[in-house]
C-alpha cells in the first residue's frame, strides 16, 4: 500500500535485480542463475526476464562486457 505496487510487483524487481547483480559480479551462465533464482527452466527465466527488464538476458549481458 505504501508504495501503491503490488507484492508480486516487488518480487519480480528483486528477482530481476539479483539477475542483474550475478550477471555482473559472476561468470555463471544464465542456466545457472535462473536455477539458483529459483527457476526449474531456463526458457521461463528467458522469458520472464524479458517481459520483466525490457531486454534478453543475452543482450544484456554483452552490454556489460562491451
């Protein structure tokens, strides 16, 4: 209520907020961070990290080394 979003809203930025972090700080490939993020599937996480950030994990990922 306080910040007028909705818990799922919040947990879905700290999900995409770990992602990020572990893309950045880490050498694990995405499968890895999608199941330690609690994902079953890395075509999911693909997705949902998509829908979430507004770009692929892929092409996010080749921004930070490039």
């Amino acid at each position: 209520r306080v910040t007028g979003f909705s818990a799922r809203h919040h947990i879905q930025q700290y999900i995409i907020s770990r992602a990020k972090s572990d893309a950045l700080h880490s050498s694990l490939s995405m499968k890895e961070i999608a199941y330690g993020l609690g994902f079953s599937d890395d075509t999911h996480f693909s997705k949902f990290f998509k829908n979430i950030s507004g770009t692929n994990f892929t092409s996010f990922r080749k921004a930070l080394a490039g």
